[in-house]
C-alpha cells in the first residue's frame, strides 16, 4: 500500500509548534526498504536497468528529500536542534545485473549489516567522519552519549564519537539471533 513518508511532516509541524521547551520527536520511515517501487509509485528517474534498483535509487532521492524538508522545519522554528538518521538494516543484492535484480532483507553478507548513520546540528561547521567501525549492537550506548544521558544500565565504555576504536564491534546478529562475526562474512561480488 502506498504510504509515502512526507505523510509524517503534518504531524511533524504540529509537534514542532506544540509547546515551548525540549522536545524528542522521533520519525519512523520506510525510506528505501524492500519493494521500493510501492513507495515510488513505480517511478524513477533513472533506469538502471532493473525496475526495482531504478526505483530504490528514487527512493534514497525521496528520502534525501524529506530529510531535507525536516532540516527546515527544524531551522524554521528556531533554537537549538540535532537530528540522527540511521537505517535499523541492510539489503542483499539479489540477481545483481540483471533484468530481475532487485534489493531484500538477509543477514549472509557485510552489507546486510552496512547502514547509513549521520548527526546534523544546528550549530555545526564541519564534517566529521568516524573512521572506525561502530556497531548497532551498542547503540544505547552511543545514543545515551549523544543525549548526555547517565544511567547506571547503559555501560559507557568508549567514546562513540571518537576515532577510538571500541572493543566488541565486531559481532552481528544473525535472523536466528546468533551473535556472528562480521569479518567472516563475505562481500557481495
């Protein structure tokens, strides 16, 4: 069913304008998850020689877009304001270069466990990029820190906004919810 994700900027706004003082506003999306044609109403702008990859392509463009509109809004209502964007998966690529090609859920290769992260701040100047690995497995950990939250539960073992490199990176959780290596899963080819 088509339910695009710049259906949330209403109740976005509403947010925005409710009340004065600190507000922690989260926005689910789909973005570009699997059957990206049913978010782009088959559309896209660039065929890359499989409709679907065409249109997952179209979907990181809509995504990219609305993010955009968001970045505004928050600009718009003034004060102090961070947003965090992640991606919860990857995708295997099924039938690569091919007619049929086309993007799903998997946890067999590295790029199921490869997303998007980044932090945008109202008051930041500069890129920053961590160049080491960084696992979902510790996200607490790294949301708390961003957050400046403190609690006795949330381990806070390395600075996850550092190049410090983190023990215990390593591991992935499989769809059977086995812990697995990520160095000893292959690359898609």
């Amino acid at each position: 069913e088509y339910s695009p994700d710049d259906q949330l900027l209403p109740q976005l706004d509403a947010a925005l304008k409710q009340g004065d003082g600190k507000k922690f506003i989260v926005l689910h999306l789909m973005g570009s998850h699997p059957q990206a044609c049913v978010r782009t109403r088959d559309q896209y702008d660039i065929d890359a020689g499989a409709k679907e990859i065409s249109c997952y392509i179209k979907s990181i463009t809509m995504t990219d877009k609305l993010l955009g509109q968001i970045h505004d809004m928050a600009e718009r209502d003034g004060g102090d304001w961070p947003m965090m964007y992640f991606s919860d998966h990857g995708l295997s690529y099924i039938n690569k270069d091919t007619v049929g090609a086309y993007l799903t859920h998997g946890d067999k290769t590295r790029e199921n466990y490869e997303v998007p992260f980044f932090i945008v701040d109202k008051h930041q100047k500069d890129r920053v990029i961590i160049p080491v690995r960084r696992s979902g497995l510790r996200f607490l950990e790294t949301f708390s820190q961003w957050m400046k939250i403190r609690d006795p539960e949330i381990v806070q073992s390395c600075d996850m906004f550092s190049a410090e490199n983190c023990s215990q990176v390593d591991q992935v959780l499989n769809f059977q919810g086995q812990l697995m290596n990520y160095d000893e899963l292959p690359l898609v080819k």
